[in-house]
C-alpha cells in the first residue's frame, strides 16, 4: 500500500483514542460522509485525525530540512541524521542520501516480509 493509499484509509475510517469531547465541538472538526449521503459517519477534531494518520504510517520516512545556524541540516522524519550543508549548496547533498535511506529502509522490509 502506497503512503497515499495509507492516507486515503485513514480519511476513510480514523481510529480514535478518543472521542471527540464537548468542548471539542466549538473548533475545526473533520467528519467522513457515508457514501452519497449528507450523514457524518465519524467525527474527529484536526489533531486527532493528524494522530490517526500518524499512527496508521508509523514511523514515516519524510525528508525534513531545517535552518541550524548558518547551515541548513538534514534528518529523516524517523531520526536518521542526512548532514549538514551550507545553504549554497544544492539540496541534492541532503536529498541523494535520503533517498538510498528510504530504499535500504524498503528493501529491509521487503525481505522482512517475503
């Protein structure tokens, strides 16, 4: 399943830690319609949904690049460290070895699971 395909699941049918609570129902909420219909299937407020989505990918594999000093760093959503580069270099610095991260991170599972 596709990290997509993971999200789409998850909008289609959260599960909650908790229910929405009273006091919830004052902000933004996000309500999954039944099929064709105007009748709120389920009810979750945008942290819980974000809770939701996030346990359902587990720990992701996101690129994350963030402004440290002078220098902008590198590290992976589930904590691999990429480097440090200056901001004049090309992200392709950070980006190449986030990609073999994500394939041996794959190829890892892959045969996990064969």
């Amino acid at each position: 399943m596709t990290r997509a395909e993971t999200i789409a699941d998850v909008l289609r049918r959260p599960v909650l830690k908790r229910p929405v609570l009273a006091h919830e129902l004052r902000g933004r909420l996000v309500q999954g319609l039944g099929a064709g219909s105007t009748a709120a299937e389920w009810t979750a407020t945008v942290p819980q949904l974000a809770e939701a989505i996030d346990a359902a990918l587990g720990a992701g594999h996101a690129l994350v690049i963030e402004h440290q000093g002078g220098d902008l760093v590198g590290t992976c959503q589930c904590g691999r460290r990429l480097g440090r580069i200056n901001p004049a270099t090309r992200l392709d610095a950070l980006a190449v070895p986030w990609v073999r991260h994500t394939e041996e991170r794959t190829a890892a599972a892959v045969r996990t699971h064969a």
